[in-house]
C-alpha cells in the first residue's frame, strides 16, 4: 500500500511539473510571437532587416515544436496518473480532466528531518523491519519445538467411567432407562491408571531438525540486520537528495531571475539600436531553458519529500491514510496530503 501510495504521489507531482513546463512554453511562445510583431514593424520603416524577421520566426517555430511537446507530455502524465487511480477501465474518467490544485512545494528549512530522529521512525514503522522481526519471532518458536522434540516422552493417562448393567435377562429385568440411569450415577464404576515412558537414545533426526531451525534463525537474524542497514541507507539517501533538491531548487531560481534580468537589459538595447534580434532570440532561449531547470528542480524536490517519507516507513500517516481504511474499502477520515500551505485538516465525519 506503501508504494501504490509513493507511486501515486510522484505521478501527480510529475503532473504538476508537466503543467508548469506547458505553461512556461506558452510564455516563451508569447514572447517570440511579440519579438516577431516587433521586428516585422521595424522592418516597415527600414529600422531592421529582413534576416532579423527571420531570426524571430525561427524562434516563433522552434517556440510552437516546445509547447507541443510539453502539451503531449503532459497528456501522457494524464494517462498515467489515470491508470493508477481507477480500477477498471471507465470512459467518464477517460474523458475527465485532471486538474492539479497543489503547487509544487518551495523548500523549507523544515522539510529537512533530524537524521536521528528519522533513523528511529523507519526502524519503527517500516513494514519490511516488522516482517523481518515477526519471521525471527516464529523461528524461536519453530527452535523451542526442535528442542523438546529432543527429551523424552511421558505420558499419564486415566480412566473413570460407569456402566449400565440393567436388562431383560434371567438375572435383571429392566430397560434402557434403567441402564442409562446406572451409567450416569456410575452405580458399577471401572477406573484405570497409567503411565508410558519413551526415550531414543541418540536421536538423530530431532537433532537435525534442531541444528537446521538454529541456522535458519542465523539466516533470519543475518537478513533483519541487512534489512536494518538498508533502511538506514536509504534513509540517509533520502536526507541526502532533500538537501540536494533544496540546493538545486535556490540555484535554478537565481538562474531565471538572472536570465530574465539578462533579456530585459537585451531588449533595451535592441530598442536603442544596441544589439540584435538575434541576440534577444538567445536571451529568450536562455529563459526558457533557465525555467525549464526550475521546474525539473521543483518536481525533484517534490519527489525528494515522497522519497523520506517512504524511507522514514510514515508515507500512510503523513497523508492522514487509515490502514483499516484501506483494508475496509470505507473511508471514515478523508485523508490529507502533507504540503506546505497549512491547510486546515477537515474534522472527523466532515461532509466529503
């Protein structure tokens, strides 16, 4: 469940990233189309030459081939975010439009967990952890059998019961209620004692048994410990790449506020007669690309926030997701996703 969780969370953040890059592709496309505009009225007064036009329709071409790409990537995101979220398959979800009401997160200083105390969490909660250890539970269990399999055997056992001794004979007469009635007031009872004694002298095959149980539990043991370091690895992985996201996420930002300051400086000079069109064209491209490299620097640290809490085993409770819930097929607590604009959690029974 975990992971049918994880998957959905990253398609949908994919899907929030495809969005911004159609809508970053639109304003580039915009802008070469008002460039183009431009460069065709200087070109009416004899201000700007025919190859500047050009150089601007180029730009204007290469703008439409990105939003078509992104348009389609973002359909394909669509598709795939659909295929986690139905059971079969239904046209009216077919036909539906998905629409992401959550931004991608800006870092936080407080996105980023106490590596202690997160190494704790997953050693708690991660489901692999708690199977690992129940396993090694049911091999004690398994040993404890091997063992006294091993001693001998002894064995009490008794007898008290009550016979009916009534009948039609030349002794007795009397019926079946007669002898019932002596049978359940033991008016004849028979007892019985006894005890039975059994030991194998060098038993091999309990012993086997005994040494196989033992290193299947080292086995075991062995595994819980591997599971423990990849746990512990993973989460330091997590941690990691959340400081990597952040990092990356501040640098792609400055990248864009620079490239924008760059082409608007660029198109003051074009307006003066101190550059070209040209020039402005790489300036635009320069953008595009700079927000480009945002949005995939927002997306990874999206991913990066899914990714601990996966690693840190508190995925179901960091969504507000009730196991028995989702055991159920009801949901009795309309789960809530962790995000950064502190949004009120809906009260227990609230109209869904």
């Amino acid at each position: 469940m975990i992971a049918s969780v994880t998957a959905l969370e990253t398609a949908y953040w994919g899907l929030a990233a495809f969005q911004l890059n159609v809508q970053v592709a639109q304003d580039s496309l915009a802008a070469a189309k008002e460039l183009l505009d431009e460069n065709r009225k200087q070109e009416q007064i004899g201000t700007m030459s025919q190859l500047d036009v050009v150089t601007a329709e180029s730009q204007v071409a290469g703008s439409e081939r990105d939003l078509i790409i992104a348009q389609t990537n973002l359909e394909q995101q669509v598709t795939t975010l659909k295929q986690l979220i139905k059971k079969k398959d239904d046209p009216l979800v077919d036909a539906a439009t998905i629409v992401v009401t959550d931004r991608l997160p800006e870092p936080r200083d407080a996105d980023l967990p106490d590596l202690a105390k997160v190494l704790a969490s997953a050693q708690a909660n991660r489901p692999e952890l708690r199977e690992a250890q129940n396993n090694l539970r049911n091999q004690d269990i398994a040993i404890q059998f091997a063992r006294n399999d091993q001693l001998p055997n002894v064995a009490l056992f008794g007898l008290y019961a009550g016979s009916g001794l009534q009948g039609n004979t030349a002794t007795l007469t009397g019926g079946a209620a007669g002898s019932l009635s002596q049978t359940f007031s033991a008016a004849y009872p028979e007892t019985a004692v006894g005890m039975s004694f059994s030991a194998s002298i060098r038993n091999r095959s309990a012993q086997a048994d005994s040494t196989r149980a033992q290193l299947e539990r080292n086995q075991l043991l062995t595994g819980l410990q591997n599971t423990h370091n990849q746990v512990a690895t993973q989460v330091r992985q997590a941690r990691i790449a959340l400081i990597q996201g952040k990092a990356q996420v501040a640098a792609a930002q400055e990248a864009v506020r620079l490239a924008q300051v760059t082409l608007d400086g660029e198109r003051k000079k074009l307006e003066v007669g101190l550059s070209t069109s040209y020039n402005v064209v790489l300036r635009q491209r320069d953008l595009a690309t700079a927000q480009y490299a945002e949005v995939q620097a927002l997306g990874a640290y999206a991913n990066a926030l899914v990714a601990i809490d996966q690693a840190a085993g508190t995925t179901l409770d960091r969504n507000g997701i009730l196991l028995n819930d989702a055991l159920s097929g009801t949901v009795s607590d309309m789960p809530v996703p962790p995000l950064h604009f502190d949004a009120p959690r809906p009260p227990q029974g609230a109209p869904r």
